[in-house]
C-alpha cells in the first residue's frame, strides 16, 4: 500500500441556505467537514454511519458530482478537485459510481444492452461488433444470461437491476468504484448474491471500493477498512476487524451496540449502549465534540476542544479525546 | 415577519415597475406607434399633430414622460385621459373597481362552495354513478362559453321569464352599490355570480377530485383508517385538507386575474361599469393613461393575491410553514 | 405457548383478482397470538406478511383483494364483520403502526390533534381529558418535552420521534394487540434499538401483545417471543423465539440465516445465498413453493407439505430430523 489510489485531503461540502439579501439568517450546513483518508489500489474502504453523516456526500465529491467547498481529491496521482470537460471524463472512466436504487438510476425506456453499451460508445472503445461482445462478457461477469441482454430495467428484479448497474460502472474497467448503499434496498437472501458479487469482483479485477452503507454487517462482509463518521466527520477509522470487534470511539461502540443480533443467546449477554435523542443538525453543531452531548464518558475537555483524528497504539485513528481502549 | 413583509412588498414594487415600463414601451416603442397622431384624430394635418405632441408632451424623452406620467398617476393623482379630455383616470378605476370586486368575490364564493362539494362527493363516490355524473356536469359547465351563459340567463331572467314569480325580483341590469342597498346590491348580482362561477366550479371540482383521489392513496390515509376513523372522517379531516392547496394555488391565480380584469365578458354581458368593462373601452380608444391605470391596479391585484395566497398556504398546510 | 388464545387466525388467504386470473398473495396462513405475547414474522418482500396484518382489520383497501378463511380475536370472528364493528376495533383494541414514520401522519395536523382524535373517538374523553391523554401517552413513549411536541406537526419531528408519536396513537386507547409493520425499517440502528426497546416494554406497562413484521432476523432474535417465517404467501416454520434460533429445520430459513451478514464471530468468505427468486404469486409450484430454489429439494416435495413437528416448533418441509443437521450445516456453510 505505497502509493494510494485516491487520497483525499481536508475535503469539505458545506450548503449555503437562507438569507438570499441579508448575512443574517443564513446557515452554513457543514455536510461533510475535514475528512481525510485514502484507498489503496484494490482496497475496500468501507464508510459507514446513520442518515444525514454526510457519507452519501463524500461519495458523491469524491467522483465529482458534487463540487467539494474545500480540500483536494487525488486520484491515480493527478488531482481531481476543479478538473473540468474532457479531463474529467477521463477520471471517471477510471472512477465509477453504483447507487442505492438501480431503478431510478438505469434509464426506463433503453434496453439494458444500450445502458452497459453506453459508457463504451461515450468513451469510443471500440467498434459497434467489439462493444457487443465486451457487453456480453460484461453481462456474463455479473451473472446475468445473455437472452436478458434485450430487456427493458422494468423486467428485471431488483437484485438483477443491480447487477446491470454494476455492469454499466465496469464497462470502462475502473479501478475505484464509489458504492453508495448499494444493497440496502434489497431483500437479505439478494442482498447477500449481490455482496458476493462485489466481493468476487474486486477478487478477479483488483476493484477498489468505497463502500458506504449503514448496515454494519455488509461492510464487515466486503470491506478492508472501516470509517466511522458522525456529523461530517470521521471518528473512527482502521481495519474493518479491529473497528468492528473493539470499537474505539464511544460512537462506534454504540452504533455497533445497536445492530440486533440474529442469536437469541448471544443477543442477552451483550451490552447495548442506547443513544438518548437524535443526532444533532449539522447546521448546529455542538461546541468541542459533535459527539459529545450523547456521549456517556464526556468529560469537561470534550465540551470545548475538537478532538483531533489521531492514530492509537495499534495504528487505527480516532477522533477522541477518550479512547475506549 | 416584518423582513417577510418587506420583502415581499419590495418584490411587489419590482413587479409594478416592470409592468408599468413594459405597458408604456408597447404604446411608444412599438414600430409604426405614433400616439400624437393617433390622439390628433384621422388625417389630422402636421400642425395639428405637433401642437398635439406639444400639449401632451409628447415630444419630451421617453424616461422624462415615463416619469411624468407616474408621477401623475401615483402623486398627483390628476393623470387625465388622452380620448376624453380632461376626465381624470384614478377615480374611474376607483369607481369601477368595486364593481369588480362585488363581482368576483361572489362568485368566488359560490364557486369554491360548490367545487369543494362535487370534488368531495366525487372523490367519495369514486368510479359510481355519482361521480361520472358530477364530472360530466362540471366538463358542461367548463365548456359553456360564459357571455352565452350570461346572455341565456339575461333572456331568461329579463325577458321571457321576467314577468313570473320565479324571476320578478331581479332587478334591471346595472350595478346596485352596497352603501345604497345591501339586498339591491345582491339582487342585482346573483345571477352574474352564478354565470360567472359555473366554468370555475366545473374546473375546481375536477381539480379537488383528482387530487382528493391522489391523497387518498397516501399511507397517513392508511393511517387515519386504521385509528378507527369512518370514511367520512377520513375524508374531510384528513384528505381534504391536504388536497386544498391545488385549489388554493388556482385560485390565487384566478382570483388575481379576474379581479384585474378578466371578468370583462361577465361585466359586459349584465352592464356591469367594471375594471374589466374600462379597460377593453381603453383598448379600443388606445387611451394610454386609462390602460395604465388599469394595467397596474390589475397588477397590484394579481401581485397582493398571490401574496394572500402564500399566506393561506401556511394555514392549510404546515409544510409550507417549516420551509425556508 | 397459547393458553390464552388473544387471535387465533386459520386458513387465511388474501387473493387478487386480476387480469389473468386469481393470485393468492396470503396462501392458506393460521397462526395464534396469546395474551401479552410478541409474535414476530419474518419474510422477504413480497412474503405476504403485511397483507397478513393488514387483513386482521380489513385494511387491505384494494376492491379486488378478496380475504378468505377465519381470524378470531377473543372468540369473535372478524372476516366478513361489518365496517362499523371492525371500524370500532381499528385503533381501539386493535392499534396498528406502519413502516414509514415520515408518512404516517397526515401533514396538516399537529401529533396531538391526530392522537386526540383517535382518543375522543374510541372513549367518551372530552377535548381537555384528551389532550392531556396525548400529552401523557408522547411522554410513556419517551418524546422529550411532550406537552410542546403535541403541539408540533409531523415535519418538524425527526423520523425516530414521529415513529414514536406514531406508537403514541397506537397506545392511546390501550389496545390488547398492537399490529407493528416493519416499524423500524425505515430507521437509523441506533433510533432502531430505541424504537425495539420501546415496543419490549410496551409489554409491561401497557399489557399489549405485538405483532411484528419484519425482514431482519436481527430485530425477531431481540424482540420476539415466538416466529412465523413466511415465504410466497405461506407460513413455512414457526417456533418460540430460541428453538428457531438455535434449531432452524426448514431450508429457507437457513437460507435467511446465511445470507445475513453478521457482526459477531468469525468472518465468512461468502455469504450464503438462495439462488434465484421467490416465484410469481400465479405461478407458485405445486407443491413446496420454496422446492425450486432448494438445494435439498426432492420428489415428494411435488406434494405440498404440512406445518409438522411438535406443537411449539413446526416446519413446512419434509427433510428427516436425521438428515437435518447435516444439511443445515452445508446450507450455512455455502
């Protein structure tokens, strides 16, 4: 893991509302604040955290759909942040996105065949009878049947929709692709052909993934390493295994605590830690901690100081003023 | 609240000032527009136009009249008609203005009455003979031009029937004020109402139902039925509610227009002196002053309405409230 | 586990009248609820189980559902029983909460205008009593600051809070069965295991029995007493709580079990999965409707099988008690 396949430095999105004539009334929404981490070639980085985190953000900055307010993306060693026209094209051959809904995303009135085809025509990667073969072999990759290649979205299931997204993002065979909740509008027994697709793609082709869910269990499934955010920002970062197994952050812990488990017996002995309230609007932010008014070891320093993201002995990062470890 | 109504007051006088200068630019930009001529009379000679030009100050730069004539018109009050000399234009629209509002808001009320009791009972009676039947109805009552409408009800209430018990009430055509006599005045404008508010009850009432029906696929439907609430109930508490906003966003609108104006055919049709009735008199006459004048009270209209409207909005409906 | 049969539902079917035909949604499902009990039931989309619910108080609202067979709450039938009677039972002694707290609740109302509503018409409570009945009932549930929240509308409420006021109203009039569809599904995890916490204890302090539809086995392991997994309309094994957890015997609860990825234990290299798709509800197979999709499927599966097994644990497939461990452990293991 020498050089990273996307570094991604300070980025920041914040949203501008209200106050159209006057300064006053107007709130800056920090969606997404200071967040820094990378993605080694063939790495999964899983990013997970509750609804309004702002990951579902951060993926959509990192592949440029989303103009970052600060802070610098590099991909494959060119930097990405204000790259524009046909540059930009370039980087999302090499940087695709697959998304929660496949239905919203595949174009309802195209053929499936014409949707996988339509990145390879784009980008001019071959002639009409080679980008007919490479959409078969695509189809076959993600376990589609060839006689389904003339079907409309509609005629397929959701699961299967799914596996026609994925082959529209590998047609340009990237090397990242920016997962965002790619499974979690699918039934479990699905949910579960579809993680092991993933898995066995980024197998095969040596895929990088950013992987953002909020099922904790799937990240575990697929990932390499694990970001935890909370309000913007990340907490907790480190191998999926050791964030999982001995969360560090207070934040971790509970979100962790909360998944129920599917073991009558193991489900009595653990602890739960139950979170009073709801998250705070990351329009208003609590002063030191965002954490903190919900945190159950915060002391006088959390109230005022940020923590810092910072490496703990065994190398992961958290941002804490009281490790759990 | 004070910001919001400065605000939108500001955006108003934005609203009124684009109006006014367009209105003004038609009559004097247009190519081939030549307003001293045309006030000078047919083949009036040179001599007559200039003196006419000098009088009106007609030859003085565009932005300088633009000035003087709002000036007169908002200030001095005293901006004077080009057709009838010397007839000042504020008080006619002042005088006329009333006549209008009389009008619509009558038959606004009756229209929103009835629209909302054939779109409920439609909605209601969904895909039954109830419903086709108040649907075919309300299509009729769209497609039935309204001075046909008006001149049917003329010859039935002033002529032919005029004379029997059921219409010997109604009074000669013509406006009744209210200050004069408040059962002369309601006499004397049911049945313009009526006329008026048939094609809107038609097209409300299509309106509340579909929406009606659009609601009452939402889950908080599922929800009000499943606390134990009757049909009924849920209906009129929880759909209706809802499903008003399309209608208040129309009516706004309508209402804007028509007191603006846009009743003209109504107000020619019962001789009703109207803001509708004076401004296709100063169209005909290309009196600029008058057409001014009534092109900007009609906006002001337009403007405070849908103003009143994003205030009902709130009552209605919360959601509009949070917002922002 | 039944002493005390609350609702007792036999042979229940739901059937769509359609163009090509009848699809029964709801095939033939019987199931029991005691007194205080939380049964949860678990299945996939399209499994039938909100339907299942839904049709306990005829909420279905589709004229071409037709409901068949026999659902009795305490002794008294409810199919076929006229509107008024079902209408008295809808948020009275039976309360129901829905899946999408965020459009649960009419938009146009506060949350104390809608539980006051449901309050003043199933008792005799005037406008007062009942406001200060909603106000008590937003503080059982744990909403902070009830007596403002009442007064707030559903948008200005956060979607753990609304949930929680929508639970208010089910409670209000102390219902002896509390319908829950997917009540947490449309929640963060964290909000979730507040939520679940919440319905546990509404066992205590308002003596309800629950039944939870879900999809997660996660939520059933935690939450309920006993389980019905439902598949294609039909109920395929049903146990308390630990006896299905801890001894599954029908191949597609196995499956449900194996493709969920867990937090616990030793990370699997794939997850197992069911191949294929539930079958269309007018083509379900003669038989076991889960035969296609099984890898343990055999002749006799043509045949379809009964619940069987002791009284507190039942399953709709015929694999041996001797070959089932075997089997389950390759269904897991794959």
């Amino acid at each position: 893991m020498n050089t990273p396949l996307l570094c991604v430095e300070g980025l920041s999105k914040h949203y501008v509302s209200g106050g159209a004539l006057s300064r006053r009334g107007r709130t800056v929404v920090r969606a997404v604040d200071d967040v820094s981490f990378t993605i080694a070639p063939g790495e999964t980085l899983g990013l997970v955290g509750e609804s309004g985190c702002g990951k579902s953000t951060l993926g959509r900055c990192v592949t440029r759909l989303l103009e970052a307010s600060g802070g610098k993306i590099e991909f494959d060693g060119r930097d990405i942040t204000r790259q524009s026209g046909r540059a930009l094209r370039e980087t999302r051959a090499g940087l695709q996105m697959i998304f929660q809904d496949p239905y919203a995303s595949l174009n309802p009135r195209r053929r499936v065949r014409d949707i996988v085809a339509e990145p390879l025509i784009v980008h001019g990667r071959g002639r009409s009878g080679e980008i007919r073969d490479m959409v078969a072999s695509l189809f076959a990759d993600v376990g589609l049947r060839p006689e389904q290649l003339d079907r409309f979205p509609h005629e397929f299931s959701g699961g299967q929709r799914q596996r026609v997204g994925i082959a529209r993002a590998l047609a340009l065979a990237p090397k990242l692709i920016v997962a965002d909740e790619p499974v979690s509008a699918l039934d479990v027994s699905v949910q579960a052909q579809i993680v092991n697709l993933l898995a066995d793609l980024k197998r095969a082709r040596g895929l990088a993934f950013l992987f953002i869910a909020h099922d904790l269990g799937v990240v575990r499934q697929i990932a390499d390493r694990v970001a935890v955010m909370y309000l913007g920002a990340i907490v907790e970062l480190g191998p999926a295994e050791a964030v999982l197994a001995s969360p560090a952050h207070p934040y971790t812990q509970a979100l962790i605590s909360a998944v129920p488990v599917a073991d009558p017996a193991r489900a009595r002995e653990k602890r739960r830690i139950v979170l009073a309230g709801d998250p705070p609007s990351p329009s208003n932010p609590p002063s030191g901690c965002p954490f903190h008014p919900r945190c159950g070891f915060a002391t006088e320093i959390c109230t005022t100081t940020k923590p810092p993201l910072a490496p703990l002995p065994d190398g992961r990062l958290t941002a804490c003023h009281h490790p759990r470890i | 609240m004070a910001g919001t109504v400065l605000r939108r007051l500001a955006h108003m006088i934005a609203v009124l000032f684009g109006i006014s200068v367009l209105v003004f630019l038609i009559f004097f930009a247009t190519p081939g527009a030549n307003p001293a001529a045309r006030i000078a009379g047919k083949d009036a000679s040179p001599q007559t136009i200039a003196r006419v030009e000098k009088q009106f100050g007609l030859n003085r730069p565009l932005p300088v009249q633009y000035a003087l004539m709002m000036k007169k018109l908002f200030v001095t009050r005293n901006l004077t008609s080009f057709v009838n000399l010397g007839e000042k234009v504020v008080p006619q629209v002042f005088k006329a203005a009333p006549v209008t509002l009389s009008l619509v808001s009558g038959a606004a009320v009756i229209w929103i009455g009835f629209a909302i009791l054939i779109g409920a009972l439609a909605a209601a009676f969904r895909g039954g003979w109830i419903d086709r039947l108040l649907m075919v109805l309300s299509l009729i009552g769209i497609s039935m031009p309204v001075f046909w409408v008006g001149t049917m009800a003329n010859l039935i209430t002033q002529g032919a029937y005029h004379h029997t018990w059921l219409f010997s009430w109604v009074p000669p055509l013509g406006y009744i004020p209210f200050s004069r006599s408040p059962l002369g005045w309601f006499k004397a404008l049911v049945i313009p109402w009526i006329t008026l508010a048939i094609l809107y009850i038609g097209l409300y009432a299509r309106v509340l139902r579909a929406a009606l029906i659009e609601t009452m696929q939402e889950d908080f439907i599922r929800t009000a039925r499943a606390k134990g609430l009757s049909e009924r109930q849920v209906l009129l508490r929880h759909a209706l509610r809802c499903s008003l906003v399309s209608v208040v966003t129309l009516f706004g609108l309508d209402f804007g227009v028509l007191v603006g104006g846009g009743a003209l055919l109504t107000e020619v049709v019962f001789g009703l002196q109207g803001v509708g009735y004076l401004t296709y008199q100063a169209l005909e006459t290309l009196d600029l002053p008058m057409i001014m004048a009534t092109v900007i009270y009609a906006s002001v209209f337009v403007v405070v309405s849908n103003a009143a409207v994003d205030i009902v909005y709130a009552a209605f409906d919360p959601r509009m409230r949070v917002r922002r | 586990m039944s002493a005390v049969g609350l609702l007792s539902v036999r042979d229940l079917a739901v059937a769509f009248r359609t163009r090509d035909g009848v699809a029964r949604a709801v095939d033939g499902v019987s199931f029991d609820v005691a007194e205080r009990e939380i049964l949860g039931i678990v299945g996939e989309s399209g499994s039938g189980k909100s339907l299942t619910v839904l049709a306990i108080l005829d909420l279905i609202g589709d004229p071409n559902a037709i409901v068949s067979g026999s659902i009795r709450f305490r002794g008294a039938e409810l199919v076929g029983q006229s509107p008024d009677v079902l209408r008295r039972l809808r948020g009275g002694a039976i309360a129901m909460i829905f899946q999408d707290p965020m459009t649960a609740l009419t938009p146009v109302h506060t949350i104390g205008a809608q539980i006051m509503e449901q309050i003043r018409i199933h008792t005799g409570l005037s406008r007062h009593g009942a406001r200060a009945r909603a106000v008590e009932l937003l503080d059982a549930v744990g909403l902070p600051d009830p007596a403002r929240a009442a007064g707030r509308y559903p948008q200005e409420l956060s979607g753990g809070q609304r949930q929680r006021a929508v639970i208010a109203m089910a409670l209000s009039c102390n219902p002896a069965l509390l319908l829950a569809d997917e009540p947490t599904t449309a929640l963060d995890v964290t909000v979730q295991a507040q939520i679940l916490d919440l319905i546990r204890r509404l066992r205590d302090d308002f003596g309800s029995a629950v039944i939870l539809i879900t999809h997660n086995l996660g939520v059933v392991a935690e939450t309920a007493d006993r389980v019905a997994v439902m598949y294609s309309g039909r109920i395929i094994e049903t146990a308390s709580t630990a006896a299905l957890f801890a001894d599954p015997r029908h191949p597609y609860t196995w499956g449900l079990l194996g493709s969920m990825p867990e937090l616990g234990g030793a990370r699997r290299a794939r997850l197992a999965t069911i191949p294929g798709l539930p079958p269309a509800l007018d083509r379900r197979p003669k038989g076991c409707a889960f035969a296609p999709r099984c890898g343990f499927a055999r002749a006799e599966c043509a045949v379809r099988p009964p619940l069987i097994g002791e009284a507190g644990h039942r399953a709709a497939c015929i694999i041996p008690a001797a070959e089932r461990a075997g089997a389950r452990d390759q269904a897991l293991a794959a």
